[in-house]
C-alpha cells in the first residue's frame, strides 16, 4: 500500500480503478482516510460528523461485492463527503445552524442515495456557512484553508474543499447560490462543478434560495467531479424541478478533445478593476486553450453591475421564504448575518421583487444568445487574488468589495448556466488562482471536455499543500 499522504492524493477514479483490480481494498482506502482526517482535521475542522462506523461498514460491504462481481463503477468502495445541507438518514443535519440542531433525517436526500447507490463510501459530513449564506454561526468554527490558514477557505462548501484539497476525501458534494462551490474550489485549489439549475434533484436539501440553488461536486480534477456529477444528475420525481432531460455520459467527455469548441473571451470584461495575477493566470489560460486547438472569439458580456446588485434581493426573499416557519419562532437561534439577509427579504415590497424577476428573465435571454455564437465562456472566479481572513473580515464595512466579489458568480446563478472552476495558477504568496468556465444550458460536457483538456496540457490541479 502507498504511503499515507500519496495515497491520499490520487484522484478518485485512479483510487476506485485500484479499488475495483483489487490492487487495494475499500476497506484499507477507508482507514487510510480516516487516520488522515484523525491527524489533521482537529486544526482544518473541515468536518462537523465523521461517519467512522458506518463508511467501515460500507467499505466492507464495497469489498464483498467486487468480490463477486457486483461492480457498480467508478465510485464503488471511493470515499466521498457529504455537505452538512443535505439530509443523510440518521445522522444530524443542521445547515451550519443551530435551529436545525436536532434535525435528524428519516430518509437520504436523492443526491446521497444516488452515491450510495452508485457504490461510493459516505465518509462523513463537511461544515458549512449557516443556511448556506455568507457567514458562519457564531458557534461554529470555520474551515481554515490547508495552503495558509490565514487566507479564507471559500463560503458555503468550504467544509467541502478543504476537506478534498486536504486529502480526506476524493471528492464531495456541494452547492451553489452565489459562488459556494467556486469559491471554495479557487480558494482550495480544486475543481467544481456546478451544473446546469434544475441538472440535479434538490430533494433533501435545505433551501437558501430555491430557485439559485445549484447542486454539484468539488474533486481534484475534471473527470472526477464529471464522474461524481454523472452519478447524482437526472429527473427525480421527488423534485418536480429537476430536469427530465437525459443526462449524458460526462466521463466519455473527458476524453474528448477541446478542438473546435468556440470559447468566448470579453477582455474589457475579464480586465477591469482585475489584479495583474488574475490576468496572467487568464492569458495563459487563453495560450493553452488555443493550443489545444480551441478558437478563441472575444466577445462583450452583458453588464453585470445591475444583476449582482439584484442576487442580493432575490436571494434575501427566498431566503426568507425558506426560513419563514423557524425565524418566526426561533430568531435568537439565527446569527447576525443570516438574520438581517431574512429580514431584508421579509422588508421587500412585491413590486420591487417583480422588477427583479423581470431583470433576471431578460439577463437570461442575453446569456442564452450569447451561446448562439460562442460554446464556452473563460472568466476570472474573482478579480483579485485569494483573499486573507483579515480582508473578509471587513467585507460589511465595503459594500463595493463584494460587489467586485460577487462580479463572475452570482451572475451565473441568476441565469442557471453551468460553470467549472479548476486552478489555473498561483499567486505571489503561493495560494491557488482559480478560472471559471461558462456553458450554455445543459452544456456540461463541453465544460468537461475543456477542462479535462486543460489539465492534462497543464499541472495546476496536481498541486497540493503541505500539511
């Protein structure tokens, strides 16, 4: 067996390739990762429940039944970690809140009853923003990221990429509102996927915002978090929003080759008020799309300024919506900054809310026809370089700030385009650069064929931290 921190490391289908040869056991996999989260998750708190029993138990039960030729696939006995927004039967939920504290669920959300059913070993759940907002409860101690505890770890589904970037787990689900699964991915140094709104049942998540919640994955790699994405996307019955469209084969995209995709560039766009390093991670990346035989076509994005300015209030009224029930009857449960976005929302008046929805419909328009000319869209995740503790800590005080913040994601879930974050340099202080690239609706095979591409002409992605 590989020593401990480079078995860690491998990417989840290299670990479920040996896994499935018999070349390694589920059941050693498991242990390995659970004396790794033993020695290292007591500084990172990337997990709030480790779910040590039962992932033995279904690493057991993964090994018995490649044995006898009950194959599942690419994540049959594989190690995978939940976020703490999604229910798994009988093990406490909480969002990252205390109201929900005591919430213990019956059954599992479809998105965790798809990995089990897929084979994958649930090995516990990760921490998380409160409700999934911006900031976490007061009670909880916040992820630190594993390249510099200094430097944020990302929002919502930090709990999710510090854990995969750290080497306790070989991928993890996530969700999206605003940026919580490219946030987390750029400031980790990992990839994620946010597919398409409605690609992926929502059933047994907890709500921030119903209709700018995306669920979706964060591996070490493209085809990782394709193949997790493969696993859990498609119609659901229990959800009537998500989508009945066929899901198609998101590894066999991997292996595609990126020449002929059109890839849309706005250099006014992807330059102002953006850092010199973000710039150079983007030029580079542009160099290596054309390599690849990519054409590169630069285009004008719609502005954004008003569309981020609305994900505020779209967002704080369906938040209100998802919460109407608890805050009513537990406010002094909630933290500050979960309560005042619930507050605002319950604050706004139907007519300014319909302004918004009307904005929104067309803003969607705009990205649909922008993809009648272009196949993928190349942006910054956010126009500086990763952010410190220090710095967060004063984004109350400068509303401008997260504006610039929010420029390249809330748009994104305004319109309920599928986007792939992957590390695409490092700055000056060694801290991962992340880039963003957009599809057009149900396009993520072309995400995956172009990021694969991307990460095998480049090594960005093999970084890891020292721990």
């Amino acid at each position: 067996m590989k020593s401990d921190t480079g078995f860690a490391y491998l990417g989840l289908t290299e670990v479920g390739a040996l896994i499935r040869e018999r070349s390694v056991t589920a059941r050693e996999v498991i242990e390995a990762q659970l004396q790794r989260i033993a020695a290292l998750d007591t500084e990172l708190k990337s997990y709030t429940l480790v779910l040590d029993t039962s992932a033995r138990a279904q690493a057991d039960e993964a090994d018995r039944e490649i044995a006898a030729g009950r194959y599942r696939g690419p994540l049959h006995g594989v190690p995978i970690a939940v976020k703490d927004l999604f229910w798994l039967k009988g093990a406490p939920t909480a969002a990252g809140t205390t109201v929900h504290s005591a919430f213990v669920p019956d059954e599992d959300a479809t998105v965790v009853r798809r990995l089990r059913e897929a084979g994958a070993v649930l090995v516990g759940k990760t921490q998380m923003t409160e409700g999934a907002y911006s900031d976490h409860h007061p009670s909880v101690t916040p992820p630190r990221n594993p390249w510099n505890a200094s430097h944020w770890p990302g929002i919502s589904s930090s709990g999710s990429g510090v854990a995969t970037a750290a080497g306790l787990c070989y991928g993890a689900l996530a969700s999206d509102t605003g940026g919580s699964i490219r946030w987390p991915a750029a400031a980790n140094g990992v990839t994620g996927l946010k597919p398409t709104w409605g690609r992926v049942s929502r059933f047994g998540a907890f709500e921030l915002a119903a209709s700018l919640d995306h669920v979706g994955t964060l591996a070490r790699n493209t085809l990782d978090a394709a193949t997790m994405l493969a696993a859990i996307a498609g119609s659901d019955p229990r959800d009537p929003t998500a989508l009945i469209d066929p899901v198609p084969d998101y590894p066999a995209a991997a292996a595609m080759r990126m020449r002929g995709l059109r890839v849309g560039v706005d250099p006014a766009w992807n330059s102002a008020d953006v850092d010199p390093e973000t710039q150079t991670a983007l030029q580079m990346a542009i160099g290596v799309f054309a390599d690849l035989g990519a054409e590169i076509i630069e285009i004008r994005f719609p502005d954004v300024a008003q569309i981020v300015a609305d994900w505020v209030s779209n967002c704080a009224v369906e938040a209100a919506v998802a919460h109407e029930t608890s805050f009513s009857a537990h406010r002094d449960h909630y933290g500050a900054v979960l309560a005042g976005v619930i507050e605002t929302g319950r604050a706004l008046s139907g007519i300014d809310y319909q302004k918004i929805l009307l904005r929104r419909a067309a803003f969607r328009g705009e990205v649909d026809a922008l993809f009648s000319s272009i196949d993928l869209l190349l942006t910054p995740v956010q126009p500086f370089a990763p952010l410190t503790l220090k710095t967060i800590a004063t984004l109350g005080e400068q509303p401008e700030l997260i504006a610039r913040l929010q420029r390249y994601t809330c748009p994104f879930d305004m319109s309920g385009h599928p986007t792939l974050t992957f590390p695409g340099n490092s700055s000056s202080t060694g801290m991962p650069i992340g880039l963003q690239l957009v599809a057009g609706r149900l396009q993520e095979a072309d995400l995956v064929r172009a990021g694969t591409a991307f990460q095998a002409a480049t090594s960005w992605h093999q970084r890891h931290p020292e721990i």
